[in-house]
C-alpha cells in the first residue's frame, strides 16, 4: 500500500471560533473548519477537499492494482494540481485531460503539474463536453493502458466516501454535538453530497454555490443514489453568491476577502471560499440563521489558485 502524511495526519484538521462583532450582534456561534491546514504535500496542493476525495480514490487504485490515473479539468483547477502532486509522491504516472488549448507559458498550476510529472492532454471545449463517453480517454491517449478515470473535479462515490469524513470530526470536534448548520461551497457538489450523506439529521447543510447555472441539485440528488444513500433532508443550494459564474469576482468580493484576511489571519482563495465566506458573513447579517445557531463554515482549502488568479488579473489579493 501507500504512505502519506498531512501535517494533521494523526490529528483532525482544527476547529476554531471565528470573532466578529457581527456574531456577537446576531447571537451565532461561527467555527470554521480549517482543512486548508490538511496538507500532504510542500506545494500545498494535495490539500483541503481535494485531498478528500482523492483518498479513496488511491485506496481503490492500489486494491484493483491500476498503473495510471487519468483525469480532467480547466487549466485552473485544484484537482488537478492535487491529482498531479498524489501521483509525484507516490509514484504513480497521472494524465490529464485539459479543456480548452494550452497557453504557454503554462500558468502556475499548470506549470506545477508539469513539474510533478503530469501528461497533458489538451482538447478543444466542444470534444471536451464528451469526456464521459466510453472510449473517449482511449481515444485521447493514445496506448493508455492500466489506467483508473477519476471524473473531472475528482468527483465520484468514492469521493463522497472521503467527504462524509468532514460532519463526523466537525460533531467529535464540536465537543459531540452536531452543529445547526455547515456551510460548504459547491463545484461539481461532491463534498457537499458527501457532507449530506454524513451529517447529523439535525444539521442543516447549505451549498454556496460557485457556478452559474442552477444544476447542483439535480446532480447531488444523483450522487446520493448512485452511492445508496439513503433519502437525507435538511440540506439546500445557495446560489446568490457565484458573482456572475466560476471564477467571476468583482471589487466588493476582492475587498472582503483582503479584509478577511487581515482581520482573521488566514486566506481565502478567490474561486470557491472567498466567496463561500463572503455569503457566509451576508446570509448572517441579514438575519437567516435563528439566534443560538452554531454555524460551522468548511474551509475546503484551494489556496494554490491564488498565484494563478494574481497572475492572471493583476495583484488584488494579498
Ligand atoms: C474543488 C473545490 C471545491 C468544490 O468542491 P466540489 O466537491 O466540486 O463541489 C470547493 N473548494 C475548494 C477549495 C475546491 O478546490
């Protein structure tokens, strides 16, 4: 089998208490969920929620005795840079199949990738829709053989399995009680489905979701009965807080997250937690969690999309 270590392989990710006077007016206990401390590479992209579904993921590799690992994703994503630096640490050859051409020079977290050893794979947006197709990998690569297809942001059952982890330490942590609320921010919704599979009957999870276009209900229901789960309420989709789509911002999502950052120590990353955070802090201004809730907020980690989006846009972020 395999060996890895995370910087909190023996103990959970923490637990910590978020001060701010806006709790203390609107009488909510916020704790964040630090798995952007669940490390397991220097890089710090084998990390947060990508780690996650990784995990079981390799377990399943190891046992079925595949060679390679083949994935796909945007020349910006996180599960590429973690799938990249799992397959330099242990030694497995990873492939990647990337939407859109390859712009060179590469950008970091590409270029990250390139350095871990990964192949890429890049096809044009329309070929790309048909990635989950039969054939459609062996049609890419040529001679590929011996290869686990782990889906676009690394999310399958098994990715679920990793994530229904998160309620059961965030309750151990939260000194056994389950919280009122977990708040998560959703791509392709894996975590939050994993999350929904785990939790407490009496937590509410809401998904702030990152991406236009109103899809993540119908494709959470879908992976809860592809993996057996069984019917769980209390759940739903945020999507006031996508700023216009993935990856979109704008000025007042830059400026809370650079005050965060002050303010609390620790950063958000500008696709998926600034603005989980920034709806986080909206939803509790206006009034939505009932005074006494105990809010735990995910933070799924991400931070290596920072450089890129630097780079990309100039230096807004701190
Ligand atoms: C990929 C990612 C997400 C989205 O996770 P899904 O399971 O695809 O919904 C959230 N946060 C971070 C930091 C991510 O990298």
């Amino acid at each position: 089998m395999y060996q890895l270590s995370s910087s909190y392989a023996l103990e959970n990710s923490p637990l910590q208490t978020l001060h701010d006077p806006l709790f203390a007016e609107k009488q909510v206990t916020v704790k964040v969920k630090r798995d952007d401390l669940l490390v397991l590479d220097e890089e710090m992209a084998l990390c947060g929620n990508k780690w996650r579904k990784l995990k079981y993921n390799i377990h399943f590799f190891y046992r079925e005795k595949y060679r390679q690992i083949v994935t796909f994703g945007g020349a910006f994503s996180n599960h590429i840079a973690a799938t990249a630096s799992a397959g330099k640490l242990l030694g497995i050859p990873t492939h990647a199949i990337i939407r859109g051409e390859l712009i060179w020079p590469l950008n970091p977290t590409l270029e990250f990738a390139e350095t871990c050893g990964m192949l890429f794979w890049p096809v044009s947006r329309r070929a790309y829709k048909n990635k989950s197709e039969a054939g459609f990998v062996e049609s890419i690569i040529p001679d590929i053989y011996g290869h686990y297809i782990i889906p676009e942001g690394g999310t399958n059952a098994l990715a679920l399995q990793g994530a229904k982890e998160l309620p059961t330490e965030i309750s151990q942590q939260n000194e056994c009680q389950p919280p009122d609320y977990m708040l998560t921010c959703c791509g392709t919704g894996g975590t939050l489905a994993g999350i929904i599979q785990g939790k407490a009957p009496s937590t509410s999870a809401i998904g702030i979701a990152v991406l236009k276009g109103g899809f993540l209900e119908a494709d959470i229901r879908n992976l809860l009965d592809c993996s057996g789960a069984q019917k769980v309420d209390k759940w739903l989709i945020n999507n006031d807080y996508h700023f216009g789509g993935y990856a979109k911002f704008n000025s007042s999502l830059i400026q809370f997250m650079n005050d965060f950052k002050i303010k609390h120590q620790f950063a958000l990353d500008p696709i998926y937690t600034g603005k989980l955070f920034y709806g986080a802090f909206d939803l509790i201004s206006k009034g939505f969690f009932p005074k006494k809730s105990t809010i735990v907020i995910i933070h799924s980690g991400g931070l290596q999309g920072i450089a890129g989006f630097n780079q990309r846009f100039g230096q807004l972020l701190l």
